[in-house]
C-alpha cells in the first residue's frame, strides 16, 4: 500500500474521540432544553434516590476507565510489540476508556431528566472535561507506549 493512501492512526482515533464525545455534548444539550421547556427543575432533590447514582457510578467507572486503559497497554508492553500493534492496542484501550467515560455522561444526563433537577450536570461536565483532556495525540501516544525516537519519525510519516 502506498504511504499516501495511509491515513495517520492518531487522526484516525481523534475522528473517533471527538465523535464520541459530541455525541455526548448533543445528548446533554437535547435533554437539557427538553427539561428547561417541560417543567420548572430544581436544582437538587435530596428525596429522589436516582440523583446520586451518577456519583456513586462515576466514582467506579473513572478510576476503572484508568486501570482498564493503563493495564491493557502494560499487559501489551511486556510482549515487545512491533509499532503497528502499539497503535493497534492504544487505539482499543483509549475507545474502551472513552465509552466508560461516556456511559458515566450519558447517565448523568437521563438522571437529570429523570429527577427533573440539574445538580447531575455538574457530574456531566466533570466527565466532558475528562474526555476532553484524554484527546489522543503523538505525544500522549508516545508517552503511554515509551515508543522509541525512530518508532515516532515512522508514526509521524503516516
């Protein structure tokens, strides 16, 4: 295959990473402007259960997220991978840790709806801002995978 047809994996994963958290963004602006026109909200109901099930979800799923991403490539590392199955398994590992993230999002946003209060918006920015800061890029990639000075030129050839 010709290097002009390859397209670079880490363009490739941002496609993926901002597609995934817009999605996000989207769900969160629909549900919010459905919740402002049907009701007046409130901004905390401590009676409702439902409204710390984010929370409680979020202080599992961020710190799984992490370890699920981090032992994923450290299992990987101790193989001696060539570099496309590096990229190959920061890819899989970055998509499964964006989706935990994004499930923690998601239901922050449907609990919202549900208890009609906002206070779970605060939980769904904390986790747009987490998704926002794991954008993948060379450097991020380089850094996880201790790829070598060549193994970068190669990626950045791509």
């Amino acid at each position: 295959m010709n290097r002009s047809n390859q397209q670079n994996p880490i363009n490739i994963l941002k496609t993926i990473h901002w597609g995934l958290t817009i999605g996000t963004v989207l769900f969160g602006v629909i549900f919010c402007y459905l919740m402002m026109t049907m009701t007046e909200p409130t901004l905390v109901d401590f009676d409702n259960i439902l409204t710390f099930l984010p929370l409680l979800v979020a202080a599992m799923m961020i710190p799984a997220s992490s370890i699920a991403f981090h032992s994923s490539l450290k299992k990987l590392l101790k193989k001696n991978p060539d570099l496309k199955q590096k990229i190959s398994a920061f890819q899989n590992a970055h998509i499964i840790q964006m989706a935990m993230l994004e499930a923690v999002g998601l239901l922050s946003v449907v609990i919202c709806f549900l208890t009609n209060s906002y206070v779970n918006f605060l939980m769904f920015g904390i986790i747009l801002l987490l998704m926002i800061l794991s954008t993948p890029s060379t450097f991020k990639l380089s850094e996880q995978l201790h790829l070598s000075k060549s193994e970068i030129d190669q990626l950045d050839m791509k």
